[in-house]
C-alpha cells in the first residue's frame, strides 16, 4: 500500500528483500507513481507493483504483514477489523485533524505506529519500515494490541449491538 499522494520513500527504501509490495495508488496517482518508480530504476524490481485499484483489497490486506497507509476511517476500520500492524500517516491537511486522531486511537494501546510528516519523514518511515521487516514477534504484538484498543471484533460488535436494541425495548 502507499500513501496519496504518494511519497517516494515508500517505493524507494523498501527493504529489498521483502518478498512483495504492493503499491494501491488510486487512479489519479498512478502515472505518477509508475514515472516515479522508472525515474528511480524500480520499474520492474521484483515484488514491486503499483495498481492504480484493486478489487480484491481483503486478498492484499490478508498477505499483508505490515500496512503502510493515510488513517482515513475507512482504512482503520479496516484494519481494525483485520488486526492488521501498520504505520499510519494521517494527511496533514485531514479536516479537524481527524487523520491524526484516528491513527493516534491505534497507536496508543500500540496497533500501529502513526508517523507526522516533516523534514525528517523520509528517513523515519524508512527506518520503521526496515525495523519491522523480519520481525514476526513485533507484528504479532501489534496485532494483538487491538484487543487493548477497545473495538471489539466483527462477533463482539454484533454482540453489542444485539444487546443495545435488547434493551431499548
């Protein structure tokens, strides 16, 4: 996954030998994206492919160890759902803020890990991208740290709902 608009740093400091990555720009983004990755002799590096959509996001979500994404509430819904370790780098110019809140709500009990852009950006997401490659037991705490974010599972939101309208009756 990468941001939008999206930042080279995705595309350029991968770690090399992490088996794929996937690159979901969005239409508007993907000439850009595709010029990027030739100006900077990615074009055709193994594992490296841009889409400009995809369909099939839960097959990408499901072989995905680590998500690097914006924190739109669409995404960190999903993720939440999915128990997905990620970075999230909300979009500075998000109404009210509302980017960063929703990356902070997964980065305090420490689901993800939510990174500012600013001068030092690039070398930041590149180094947090490298310290979690080949780090299985990391993921795993991330994934299990949505328990202690407080957003129940798809059955615990049922459940919860089914007890709401129990008791408005």
């Amino acid at each position: 996954m990468a941001l939008s608009p999206p930042q080279p740093t995705i595309k350029t400091n991968a770690p090399p030998h992490s088996p794929a990555r996937p690159t979901a720009t969005g239409r508007n983004n993907f000439e850009a994206v595709q010029a990027d990755y030739a100006a900077t002799g990615l074009d055709g590096a193994p594992g490296l492919k841009a889409f400009d959509y995809r369909e099939d996001m839960p097959a990408l979500y499901a072989a995905a160890d680590l998500v690097v994404s914006r924190s739109g509430a669409s995404t960190v819904a999903e993720l939440a759902h999915l128990r997905k370790p990620s970075i999230l780098v909300p979009l500075p110019a998000s109404a009210g803020d509302h980017q960063r809140h929703n990356a902070l709500a997964l980065a305090g009990p420490g689901a993800a890990l939510c990174l500012q852009e600013g001068p030092d950006f690039d070398a930041e997401l590149a180094a947090a991208v490298r310290n979690f490659t080949g780090e299985p037991a990391r993921l795993a705490a991330m994934a299990e740290a949505f328990s202690k974010a407080g957003i129940p599972d798809g059955l615990g939101a049922a459940a919860a709902l089914a007890d709401i309208i129990e008791k408005g009756r």
